[in-house]
C-alpha cells in the first residue's frame, strides 16, 4: 500500500488520476480546474517526489510508464479509502446531530424516561435516543467525561455528588416517593405489614444504590422505623417487585411503578406517610452547546 510521506500532496494524487483516465494534459487540468502549465508542474512536482518517471514523455495521448501503471493502482485505492472515510465521518456527524445520548439508572430508564420517550416521540421521530444505564456514579462521570448529552438521576438529601454548576445545567423534571409495599391478602390488607410487633421480612436494595442510600436514610434517622429482618438484598428494582408479589416480603419501590398494583389491588402500602421517601430526579446537561435535536429535547423538558 502506498504511503504518503509529509513532502506529498494528497491533490497530486487525484491529479495523476485524472490525467491516466484522460490520457490528456490539456483535458485533466480542465477537470481539475487548474492552468495547463500548473497541472504541468504539479505532475512534475509528483514524479520528483516518486523520484522517477511516471509518463511517458512526448507521447500523445499520454502513455504511462510502468512505474505509473503501478503508482496509480496504489493511488486509486488511497484516494478511494479517504474518500471512503470523509463521506463516513459525514454519516456519523449527520447521526450525531439527530442522536441524543442520556445515562440515568435502570429504574429511571423504566419510570420517567418511559413517559419521556411516549411524550416526547414527535419530536424524536426523525432522530434516535441512546439510553445507558448505570450506577449513581457513573451516571454523573459520563457527563462530566462529555460521553453523553444527559444525565438523569435521583436528588434527595442523603445522595452527595458534585456537578459544577459553571459547567453544568439541571432542570427538575419529576417527583415521586419510594413506598413501602407488601403484596395484599384476600381482603385486601397487607401480608407484610408495619403495624404487628413481630420483624417484617425485608427486602432491600445494595447500599451502593441510589434509592439503597435513601432508605437506609429513612431507617436510621425515622424513630417511627419499624422492626426489620434483612432476608434479600438485591440491586434491581425490578427483580424485588417480583419478589414482593410473590409476598416474599416488603420493599421499597418507586410510587410510578407500583401506582397501578396497588390501585388494583394486588399491592397494598405496608406503612403510612412517614415511611415514605420523596425526591426529586433532576436532567442535568453541560452549558457548552449540543446538537439540535438535544437542545430541541432540553427546551421542551425546561419548559414543562
């Protein structure tokens, strides 16, 4: 494969391809909208550079020579691969400015994002959401590392992170709670409730997880914390609302997801008010400016 060293012109190249198809000096400088004598010196300026002939001189039409039969399969894949990688760059600039990239937590991904997406979906019908999923953390490291555009997450009192605001924008987009919940009995009363005198079966979330961190918040600083036997600890939202219809024990779990359960019965809320967790979650973005569906995104979620 041809190498282009840094004395050597991308341009000459194409102007020793132009001038093999048309076998005329006079026709190639026309295609390569330069004078007959600077078309002359560029052809020149190349063969100094191969340091050898590449055309046979006072030949008409113009014959190559072996060296430029060679050279000119070298060269037409050269300019056919960079060719190859601007219309790709292309492509991937146009993807980009019709692509919004948001990092939020998995329950997130399932409660507020999924109303987003059904909102939002005539705006984003000409464009693509990547959503990732991560950890408290890694939601807040992406941002920073410019890896995504968003960045939802949870904001409560017991969750620290840093975001400097000379950076960064945010914008409060919802409010929920995490409830207490227990599957219900055939008179609709909790299996696991908070009002007997015995341990209720608890199942809990990593403490590494964000709403992990909040409920532990809620037990250790409410004085009306019932009595609680840890029996499954898990680290998907998902996985302990399975766990809790299948009346393994009480959990707390996001109100947007349990609202329709417990509304229909098959869930009951274990404790009152004051077992429960609000907060907020919170879009935050950089200050440097984004794509155009982005920013289209950021204005319409700014102005709810």
């Amino acid at each position: 494969m041809l190498k282009i060293r840094p004395d050597m012109q991308f341009k000459w190249m194409e102007d020793f391809i132009a001038l093999a198809e048309t076998r005329s000096f006079t026709r190639a400088a026309e295609l390569r909208h330069v004078t007959h004598p600077a078309f002359g010196r560029r052809i020149r300026a190349l063969e100094s550079w191969a340091g050898t002939a590449l055309i046979e001189r006072g030949s008409s039409p113009v014959v190559l020579t072996a060296a430029g039969e060679s050279f000119l399969d070298n060269a037409s894949q050269v300019v056919r691969g960079i060719e190859g990688s601007r219309e790709e760059m292309h492509n991937v600039a146009g993807r980009q400015a019709r692509t919004v990239t948001l990092v939020t937590g998995r329950t997130l991904a399932r409660t507020v994002m999924a109303d987003w997406l059904v909102r939002l979906q005539p705006m984003l019908r000409h464009g693509e959401v990547r959503v990732l999923t991560g950890a408290l953390a890694e939601t807040v490291r992406m941002l920073e590392h410019n890896e995504v555009d968003f960045s939802l997450i949870f904001h409560h009192a017991a969750l620290t992170f840093r975001l400097d605001g000379r950076q960064f924008s945010h914008v409060t987009v919802a409010s929920d709670k995490l409830v207490p919940v227990s599957r219900a009995d055939a008179q609709g009363r909790a299996v696991h409730g908070f009002d007997g005198t015995g341990e209720v079966p608890f199942l809990s979330y990593v403490r590494t997880l964000a709403m992990g961190r909040m409920v532990e918040d809620l037990l250790t600083n409410n004085p009306q914390a019932p009595r609680l036997k840890r029996c499954i600890e898990c680290d998907s939202a998902d996985a302990l609302y399975e766990y809790v219809l299948r009346g393994l024990g009480v959990a707390w779990l996001p109100w947007s997801m349990v609202q329709g359960d417990c509304r229909a019965g098959r869930l009951v809320p274990a404790g009152g008010r004051r077992m429960e967790v609000r907060f907020e979650v919170r879009l935050y973005r950089p200050k440097r400016r984004l794509g155009p569906l982005a920013e289209d995104v950021w204005r319409a979620m700014a102005s709810r």
